[in-house]
C-alpha cells in the first residue's frame, strides 16, 4: 500500500503547500461561484496554504464519478506538475467515492471545503473544549471516508491494540478474518463515543454557566467571521480579546461585563464566527460554545459593511442561527467598518435592506456611543416609580432591587417587604418576569 493510499485522508492540514482551488458553476454565469472562490482562497490562505492556481468549471450538471468531469480531472492534474501543487481543494463537498477517483488521476491530495473549515478550527483551537469539539466534528465528518487509513488510532483501542495480534485479531477485534478497515471504524466510533460524552458533560456545565446569568441582561455578538465582533468588544470593555486580521480568530466564547453608564450594566459575550455552508457537524459540536447567543436577550448581528458581498454574510451568518434556534431573537445589526468601506454607495444600499441597523466603526469609535445608549435604555426603560412587593425571604429578588433601582422606602408586614423605588420600566419588567412571586402595586 503506497503512501497516496494510507495518508492522503488522514492528513488534511494545508500549511505551507502550494493549492489549487476548483469551484463549479452550474448552468449559468454567477457571481456568487466566482466570491465563493475567492472566499475558498481566503480560507486555504488561512490555513496556510499558497494558492497557485484557481480553476472555475461551467457544467449543465455534476458528474457522479469525478464531480467536474474525466477530462477536465486529467487537465487538473496536468496543472498540477506544472503548478508543483501539492494540494487540490475544491469548494463543494465531494463524495468519498468521487474524492477516491480525483486522487486516483491527479496523484494528489485532495481535499473539500468542509475538511478545509474543519483544518482551520484544527489550528485555531486552543481551550481543551475547542480541541475536544473540533476533534468530534473532524471524525464526524471523516469517518465515511475511511479507506484503512486510520491504524494510527490504534493505540487507544485496549491494551491490545497497539500490538499485532490487537491489530488483526486479540481482545476487541471479532477475528483474524476482519479487514483492516473494519478496525479502523470500530476504533473510530469508540473515539467518537467518548468524544461524545465528554463534551455532553461540558455541554451541561455550560449551559449551567449560561442559566445562571439570567438575571442579568445578556447580549451575544454574532456574526460573519472577520466581521470584527472581538475589535466591537475591545472597544466596548476592557475585555482584551485578541484581534487579528484572518478567518475564525476566535473559537471559545469570552463573556465579560459591560459598563453602560448611569448604573446600568450588561454582560456582553464573543462567539465563534459564521461562513457559508459551515460544516454542520462543526455547528453541532460547537452548540456549547454558541449557548451564550442561543440564550442571550439580545444580539448584535456584526456585518463588514466594507466587504463587496456583505449582504450575502449577513444572509449566512441569519440562515446559521435559524438552525441554531435563534430566529426570534431580539437582534440590532451593526454594520460595521464604514470608515474603510471604499463603496459608500453599496453601504447605503445595505442600510436601506436594513434600515434598523445601525453605522459603526469599532476602530475608530465612530457610532459607538449612540450604541452604548440605545443598549443602555432597551436594559432600563423609561424611569418610573413604583411600589413593588416581595416575600421578605426572596433575597435574589430583592438584590435585584437593590442593585437596579433606586430604593426610596422601605416597609415589612410580617413576611412581606414592601418598596418604594424609582426603576426602569424595562427593568420592572424584567423583575416581574424573573421573579414572578413579586407583585407591582402602583406605577407611575
């Protein structure tokens, strides 16, 4: 077995290689398949690939054995020698047969789109989480693709699997009659089982985390990756999240508390950005880590107002949190980076599409302000007084009071606390819903 056959699935990292990128456009002319190519080179470059070639194919349909066709397969791999390529990645996700047969011809590796994503977050991982969900997703996504390639993970099979009985017969194993490939994908499915429970346990802990800030206002910051949702969050607290200029700079959500002003505070979160077509099994491990926007009272739907297809991000980054559960959220979209948008005119066309949103510059400051007060009274409400009623022994409700409200009296009738104060009518409402026990007796 040559070393085409046993690593070209295994390894699916792109740093340092020369890439060839292949797009198809089917039927007819698009722009969308010529900025999903380029957003494919911004991502292989990403993950450190030097792109030397960029193929875009038209096609009335997708061939079912090579995907772009025999003939155009054996220009690609002509190219190849040419190019020195290393790599072929193409921007749809191929078929482990189709992918098989490309290999086969060009003599290369060959990688998809969603295994070039899953390369990045690979990379990008740093907490003991992300490595934990971005391994899940890897496996997920890799296992089907399995040709008897996987005997490295042989070691975490049992006592036997590292030695040559373990491999072809021994405890765990059903026989020395198994193909090799069968072991492969039992030892596969146990990695992926106690990848599972693993991250289960983190999920419950994390949504215990998330649950327990609910008497605080939550705002989550979504959007596009590099849309500069970590830049808005610098600007806004003192938080030090690390920015960087590339794709999915962040993996693991970072909350901090928000200072609005007047007494007021919110608690504001970063997320892991958004792209077209994420691989779902990534958007499925990664769902603790996105509890904070499932969860959150309010979104900030951040768009790179100077990117040439910032309507389509935004459209993505909608469609990712419609499968997450989001699409009732009380969302403010930020259009952000006007004050590098070179297309002043393109921005005016996506504030008419969105005419909620609202112009910022995290850079520079510009906008930020307005935004502080707007958060600052969707948190308070207009201030209004009023007397609320509790039971003397609800100590959460009353340290809700008491840190939102300006107290003005204060009276005990046996069990029950009665207060005079001066609160926000968003804020009484949030009392009353939190702590459904209180009773508001007067309000005006």
């Amino acid at each position: 077995m040559n070393r085409l056959e046993t690593d070209q699935r295994t390894d699916i990292s792109v740093k340092r290689e020369n890439a060839i990128l292949i797009g198809v456009e089917l039927r007819h002319p698009s722009p969308n398949a010529a900025e999903s190519l380029q957003e494919l080179r911004a991502l292989s470059e990403s993950a450190g690939a030097i792109t030397v070639g960029m193929m875009l194919q038209r096609r009335e349909q997708l061939d079912a054995k090579y995907y772009i066709g025999r003939g155009k397969v054996e220009q690609l791999a002509q190219r190849i020698k040419q190019e020195d390529a290393d790599v072929v990645i193409f921007d749809d996700d191929l078929s482990p047969a189709q992918l098989r047969e490309i290999e086969a011809v060009c003599e290369c590796k060959v990688l998809d789109r969603s295994e070039l994503i899953l390369d990045i977050f690979a990379s990008r991982a740093r907490t003991h989480e992300a490595k934990l969900q971005v391994e899940l997703a890897q496996l997920e996504y890799t296992a089907p693709r399995l040709r008897g390639m996987w005997t490295h993970l042989e070691r975490i099979a049992g006592a036997g699997g590292a030695t040559g009985a373990g491999v072809v017969g021994g405890i765990g194993t059903r026989g020395p009659g198994e193909r090799q490939i069968e072991i492969d994908r039992r030892i596969v499915s146990r990695r992926v089982a106690m990848l599972k429970r693993q991250i289960a346990s983190i999920d419950r802990r994390k949504i215990r985390q998330v649950r327990s800030r609910q008497e605080h206002f939550n705002v989550s910051l979504v959007g596009y990756t590099n849309a500069g949702k970590s830049t808005l969050m610098n600007a806004l607290t003192d938080a030090g999240v690390g920015t960087e200029d590339r794709l999915f700079a962040t993996l693991d959500t970072k909350t901090t508390r928000w200072n609005l002003g007047g007494g007021v505070y919110a608690l504001l979160s970063d997320t892991v950005g958004f792209i077209r077509r994420l691989p779902h099994h990534l958007v499925a491990s990664f769902r603790a880590t996105l509890e904070e926007a499932i969860h959150a009272d309010l979104l900030f739907h951040v768009v790179d107002a100077s990117a040439p297809n910032a309507w389509e991000q935004y459209q993505a980054v909608t469609k990712v949190l419609e499968d997450l559960g989001c699409a009732g959220h009380s969302t403010l979209v930020l259009l952000n980076k006007i004050d590098i948008a070179e297309d002043q005119a393109a921005v005016q066309i996506l504030n008419h599409k969105l005419p909620e949103a609202m112009c910022i510059s995290a850079r520079t400051g510009n906008g930020l302000p307005e935004l502080v007060e707007k958060v600052r009274l969707l948190v308070s409400g207009t201030p209004q007084r009023a007397t609320v009623q509790l039971s003397n022994g609800d100590g959460r409700a009353i340290a809700f009071i008491e840190k939102y409200a300006e107290v003005l009296a204060r009276r005990y009738v046996d069990s029950i606390v009665e207060m005079d104060v001066v609160i926000g009518s968003a804020l009484l409402a949030r009392l009353q819903e939190k702590f459904p026990s209180s009773k508001v007796l007067n309000c005006t």
